[in-house]
C-alpha cells in the first residue's frame, strides 16, 4: 500500500501542481477552488479505494492448492493445484526494495504464453521463504501423487498390448534383421 501510495502523491504533486498553477495564473478564483475540491475529492476517493481494495485481496495455501481472491468492484478469485505451477518468480522494484515487500508471480503452463502471471501475490515479506514453502507443498503434492504428465494429471502408463506393443515387436524385428545382415 505504501509504495502505490508514494507513486500516487509523487503523480499529485506533478499533475495537481500543473492544474493548481495554471488556475492560479487564469486569475479566476473560481477555477482555483474547484480545481482545489477537484484535486481534494481525487485524494479521498484513492484513500478510499486503496484501503478497501487491500483489505480484498486474500490468498491460502491449502494442501493440494492455492486460492485467492481480489477485488472491491470487481471479484476475481482464483484456485491453482501445485502441480500445475512451473514458474515461482519474485518480482522486486526500487521502492519495493526500500520498504521491504515483493511481488510474487505463480506461473502455471497454460499462462506461460502470456505476459501476466495467473496469480500474482502482493505485498510478501518474506518471498524468499514464501517461495520455498510453495516448492516444499509443490513437491509434496507430486510425490503423494506420483507421476504426471504435462498438464498436471497422473500420467498414463503405457498399455504393452495394442498398437505400441505392435509398433514396439515391429521395432525388434527389423533390430533382429540389421543385427543378422550386419554379422554375415
């Protein structure tokens, strides 16, 4: 909240100093005062909506997945299994940086494509821990379950009948008959 707040006075102070500037300099003390209520009614509505939206957002790490929700107008929410996340990325900024907080991305194949992260957890603390714990329950969940295949479900063991195991006797034959050519 402190580093959307930061960027929102810094953008006050510029945009609100151009508009404050250029009323004062009409001479009409009617543009000067709206131009102040506008700029007044401008810093309690994002003080408003900056609280309730962080008060929104959630997330929670279950045994077998994530889930979060976000938003003061409009709701998202969000359930992710473990074993769909390929990609675990800290994000970092100055001003991030300065106050101590990150930005972590979780990443899963079918959003690997695009340039947004399909769950994006705000203000953590303490990322890098964060970040192990999700691997530690990523790892745990995939060794309860066994083997998947890219999409995240349990892999399919291969039949030994039917057309592979047709296809896999035609392999062996034709290695049988380069083999019996090759030694005469």
């Amino acid at each position: 909240m402190s580093l959307y707040t930061i960027i929102f006075v810094v953008a006050m102070l510029f945009i609100g100093g151009i508009l404050l500037a250029a009323a004062f300099f009409s001479g009409s003390t009617l543009a000067l005062g709206g131009t102040a209520v506008f700029l007044a009614i401008i810093v309690c509505w994002y003080f408003f909506w900056i609280g309730k939206y962080y008060d929104s957002i959630f997330f929670e790490l279950k045994d077998d997945e994530v889930t979060w929700k976000r938003g003061v107008w409009f709701r998202q929410t969000g359930i992710v299994p473990y074993d769909r996340i390929t990609n675990i990325d800290i994000y970092q900024g100055p001003l991030m940086r300065y106050f101590g907080f990150s930005l972590i991305k979780l990443q899963t194949a079918g959003y690997s494509g695009q340039a947004r992260a399909e769950i994006t957890l705000e203000g953590i603390v303490e990322a890098e821990e964060l970040r192990e714990t999700i691997r530690s329950l990523i790892r745990s969940t995939r060794s309860l379950a066994g083997a998947t295949d890219a999409t995240g479900t349990m892999a399919r063991p291969v039949p030994a009948g039917g057309a592979q195991g047709d296809l896999l006797a035609e392999v062996r034959a034709i290695r049988e008959l380069l083999e019996k050519k090759g030694g005469k």
